[in-house]
C-alpha cells in the first residue's frame, strides 16, 4: 500500500457531510438500539426500502425488551420483504442476550457490541461511533471503495485480509470527535457521490483535489474485487393447494434458507400438470383441478430460484391440518399473521 495519508480526508468529509448529509429517519439521534436496527435492514437492503420497515419495526418494537419478547412469528412477519430472514433472528437472539447481560441495554464497549449475535465490526463501529461517539471506524463495501479509489489501492476488497486492514489503517486516524459523524459522511459520500456503477460525481467530491485514481484516470480500474462466484441455478416447482378459502402451507426446517418460515409445497425440478396431479395424490389429497401460475425466479445471495408455479384446488385438505410440517390455514390468517418469503411472491398475490 502506498504512503498515503489518510488523516487528510477527515475534515473535507465532515464540512461535505454538514452540508450534504443525507436526511433519514434514523439520523440524528443517538439511540443505540435505533441505529443498531436501521445498520442490520440496511445492510442488503436500499435506503428508500428501509424507512418504511425501519418505522414499522420500532413502532412495534421500540426497545430492545420488546424484541427480546416478540413472538417469532410476528417477528418474521415485520420482517418480510425485507430478505435474508437471519438477520431478524440475530436481532431477537441479541436483544435476549442484553436481556440477560447488560439489563436490557446495548452495552457501551466495542468488543461487547461486536460479540452480540449479528453484530460484526462494522455494525459495532456504526453504533459505538454514533451513539457514543467511539473513535472506531465503521468499513462496509462503500467505505472499501472510496478509500480504494481515492488512495488507489489495489489490495483485492472482497479479500477479509484487506477489510481488516484497512480498519486498522482508519482506526489509527479517528478523530476522537464527531467519529460518528465520520463514519456517516464516509456513508453518504459512497452513497452518493462515489458510486459503486456508472461514473462517480468527482466534481460533488470533498477529496477530489486528493484523489489518487482521478489523478491518473484510473477510476474505472477501482476497486480491485476478484469475480464473485456464480450463483447455482436450482430449478422449483410451486404447488399452492387450495382448499376452498384455506391453503396448504409448510414450514421450512429450522436450519438452512428461509429456516422456519412458511411457504407453499415446493419440489425440486420442474414438474409438468400430470405430475403434479400424481404428487398432489401421492399426500393424499384429491386434486380437483390444476391452473399454471406461470414462470417466476427469485435470486439469494448464492442460489437462483427459477419456478414454475401450479394452483391446485383439492376436494378436502382438512386431514393434513398440523401433520409433518404442514398446516390448513385460512387465507384471511396468512394476510394477518403468516411470513411467507418474498421469494414466493408471484405465486401469492391473490393472499395479499
Ligand atoms: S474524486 Fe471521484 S473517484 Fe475519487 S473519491 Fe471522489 S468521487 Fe471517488
């Protein structure tokens, strides 16, 4: 890594962020548990998205006692939409934790923040620094790339070797003030003016007369991430069996995607009408008639869903209500209580 000083970006960022922050809901205030809610949606989740979960969330639950005692169900219903559902476990796993360590608050250390479930280095940083004004810093992928830009560093940022030093690289220059308010121009700048496609707002920047790979015309080049590995394709077929105005619904295994939540019955491969007939008999309903649902795909962070999706009316599904997994529910009761993943979306419109 070059010589460059990374102490010079710390006040053109913060007279950019005083008169460029971005106004969000959970700015401005220094409750841990807030922050700490808004950093975990935020992190695969856009700004726009978030604000409403992050205001439906707090208003039911709106400390960390009322999390810790949140029904899991609810839980994953106040959650869905917004993906990557062990996140919303972590958040209940930790509240119970402070529960029993630290009566029912965040704890003011940086290594006991970062040692509750869910929460890594970055969050720690992002709550130690702006609830309690910590000199940490808080180093996400936005923060890897404008620092690998404005120093054009070429170290590999998906690489943990990297993120760890580069932190280590900030945390020898955090001003002992405002280390927050660092942390969220840093944010905001990756955010809004150094954006990670298309061409970045160099002339909106605070380090543009500093900035290495503008210098050089090297902009395009940075950062230096090796290809991240192709998802797997897994083809699924979707079988929403009807019966009357209630649904057949089964609950995920407890561990692995989407664990414990809802869905319909969902086979592996594509299945074709007179297949799904005979599965449909095979679990001893009696299939009355078949519709296709269409095609559908739904991508996670490793795997592609691509669906092709069935609804089945039956004559009487009433004898697999709470058998192996599976449950007969209204459908009234699935649009007030049930989570079902967003990735079954297309397929339960008329639930909504
Ligand atoms: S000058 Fe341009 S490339 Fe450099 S940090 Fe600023 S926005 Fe990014």
């Amino acid at each position: 890594m070059n010589e460059f000083d990374l102490a010079q970006l710390i006040a053109p960022a913060l007279v950019w962020y005083d008169a460029n922050k971005r106004i969000l809901p959970w700015r401005g205030i220094r409750d841990p548990y807030r922050i700490w809610i808004s950093e975990i949606m935020l992190q695969q989740t856009r700004v726009e998205a978030v604000k409403e979960y992050y205001a439906r969330f707090t208003a039911a639950c709106p400390d960390i006692a009322a999390l810790a005692a949140i029904d899991d169900d609810a839980l994953m219903k106040l959650w869905q939409g917004l993906g990557y559902y062990s996140r919303a476990r972590n958040l209940k796993k930790a509240a119970l934790v402070m529960m029993e360590r630290y009566e029912g608050q965040m704890p003011h250390a940086y290594d006991e923040v970062a040692s509750l479930p869910g929460i890594g280095a970055y969050t720690a940083g992002a709550i130690c620094s702006i609830a309690y004004d910590l000199p940490v810093p808080a180093v996400d992928g936005n923060v890897l790339r404008i620092l690998s830009r404005v120093r054009c560093d070429e170290r590999d940022i998906i690489k943990e070797a990297t993120k760890k030093a580069v932190r280590t690289e900030l945390l020898a220059v955090m001003p002992m003030h405002r280390s927050g308010e660092l942390n969220q121009a840093f944010m905001d700048i990756g955010a809004t003016v150094c954006l990670p496609n298309g061409e970045p707002g160099c002339g909106e920047c605070p380090w543009a007369v500093v900035c290495l790979a503008k210098k050089t015309g090297r902009i395009s080049e940075l950062p230096n991430r090796k290809k991240a590995k192709k998802r797997r394709i897994e083809e699924r077929t979707i079988i929403v069996i009807r019966d009357g105005e209630r649904v057949l619904l089964h609950k995920r295994p407890p561990k692995g995607l989407l664990a414990g939540l809802y869905e319909p019955l969902n086979i592996e491969g594509y299945k074709g009408e007179q297949e799904t007939r005979d599965l449909v008999r095979s679990l001893g309903l009696d299939p009355l008639h078949i519709a296709s649902l269409g095609e559908a795909k739904h991508i996670f962070s490793h795997i592609e869903w691509h669906m092709k999706g069935y609804a089945v009316r039956v004559a009487d599904a009433a004898d697999y209500a709470d058998k192996d997994g599976y449950l007969l529910v209204e459908k009234q009761r699935i649009i007030e209580g049930f989570s079902i993943p967003s990735a079954y979306a297309a397929y339960m419109r008329d639930m909504r």
